[in-house]
C-alpha cells in the first residue's frame, strides 16, 4: 500500500505544480478549478494510502524489500462474479441526471434508485452470522 501511496503524492504533486504554473499564465479560471481538484483528489487517495498502510503495516509482500515473488502466489481476495448492482446504480443516475433537465419528480426517483443500489452494493454478500 505504500507503493499505491507514492504513486498517487506523485500524481498530486504533478498537478499541484501544474496548477500554479497554469494559474500564474492563464487567464481563464476552468482550467485552474480542474487541476486544483485533480491535486485534492489524488491528494486525498494518496493519504488514503499512506494511513492504510500504517494502520495494516507492512503486511503485503509487495510492500517489504525483502520480500520473494513465491510470497504472492495464492489467493488475493474475494472478487464476486456479477452483479445487477452497477445497472440499477447507471439506471438510477441516469434518471437523476434526466430530473435535473426535465422534471424535479424525476430527480426524487433517481436519488431512490441510486439509493437501493448502494444499498444493495453494501449487503449484497453479507452473511447471515455477521460477518
């Protein structure tokens, strides 16, 4: 996860320098928005990262120098096969989105469906003795 970490501080300071040399010749203020967020959301998965991988340690074989390639052989997690959650999620945004143009009724409907599927994205493996 430390990796990930360094990857992502490198992207946000990519922007960060980016955006100020952006900012000090341009005169429009879209472009200056865009690299500004671009920094804070790569900043923000860069920290995400970082406290990850403080909090789990060095864990993973990837994140220790040490580390031999037989060390990652085996299962990495579970992945589920598939799931009608993604549809009914673009469904949802998709009406939300349509309410926002034509009819505020629509935007209501939209936020519910958007609703149940992240419902549904949360529990939808969720075993019946807690865990």
């Amino acid at each position: 996860m430390k990796a990930e970490g360094w990857l992502f501080s490198i992207m946000a300071a990519f922007f960060a320098v980016t955006g100020l040399v952006y900012g000090l010749w341009a005169r429009e203020p879209a472009g200056k928005a865009i690299l500004a967020v671009g920094f804070l959301m790569s900043a923000l998965i860069a920290l995400f990262w970082f406290v990850q991988h403080r909090r789990r340690g060095h864990g993973r074989p990837q994140d220790r120098k040490d580390a031999e390639i037989a060390e990652t052989a085996g299962p990495i997690g579970f992945f589920p096969a598939r799931s009608g959650y993604p549809v009914l999620t673009a469904v949802g945004v998709t009406v939300f989105a349509l309410g926002v143009v034509f009819a505020r009724w629509l935007v209501v409907v939209g936020a519910l469906v958007v609703a149940l599927a992240v419902f549904g994205f949360i529990f939808q493996f969720r075993d019946d003795d807690g865990g």
